[in-house]
C-alpha cells in the first residue's frame, strides 16, 4: 500500500484497522447466516419427517414417528456436512476428496430401512 507524502502513517494505520474490523464482521455476519441456514434446514426435515411418521403411526403401520424423525434429522445433517463440512479442505489444491460419496451413503441407508419394513411387513403376513 503507498502513501502519499502528506498523509500520517497513523491515518493509514486506521484505514488497514477499519478495514480489518469490517471483513471480521462480514465474516462473522456470513457464518451466522450459514448457521441459521443449516440450522433452518435440519429444522424443516425433522418437522416433515415427523409429519410423515405421524401419518403412518396413525395408519398403524411399521416404522413410526420416532423412526421417520431420526432419519429425516440424520440425512438432513449428513447431507449439510457433505455439502459443507469439507470446504477449508477442499481449498487445498493438494487434496481431492469426493464429498458426493456421503450423500450416496445416505441414500444406501435409507434404502436399508426401507428394504427391512419391507421383509417385516412380509414376515406380519405369513404368520397371520
């Protein structure tokens, strides 16, 4: 940064100074944000998967309210810690990491849960 002859190295220390204050506040401004955000996002699909488990708890079927709770909540905050968790990591032109693979993983499992409502539902069937 120059300076120009006439202007106070303590002038030119407060712009630096202000300027400094400022990306901090922006950044902590955007890290809020990002936290609302996620924290809106894990709120929402915990309330919808609620909602789904109440419905089939009402219908009396397998796989209820607690259930559908707790895998909406965990697919919710493993698909926001594949999207985002790994971004100081990924800056480095160094590394390579495949952040898809834990939304895949996600996927897998849900189909896991799904698959054993099926063979209990099958099971409830043949012993009637």
């Amino acid at each position: 940064m120059r300076r120009r002859m006439s202007e106070k190295p303590e002038e030119s220390m407060g712009m630096l100074q202000f300027f400094c204050v400022s990306l901090q506040h922006d950044i902590i401004f955007f890290s809020l944000m990002m936290t609302l955000e996620f924290i809106l996002r894990i709120f929402v699909a915990a309330v919808l998967g609620g909602l789904i488990g109440l419905e089939r708890e009402y219908r009396e079927k397998a796989a209820g309210l607690r259930t559908h709770f707790l895998v909406a909540l965990g697919s919710a905050l493993f698909m926001i810690i594949s999207a985002h968790g790994f971004d100081g990591i990924l800056k480095d032109p160094n590394m390579r990491l495949d952040v898809s693979r834990i939304a895949a993983q996600v996927v897998s499992g849900i189909g896991f849960i799904g698959a054993g409502t099926i063979i209990f539902q099958k099971k409830m069937l043949c012993v009637d």
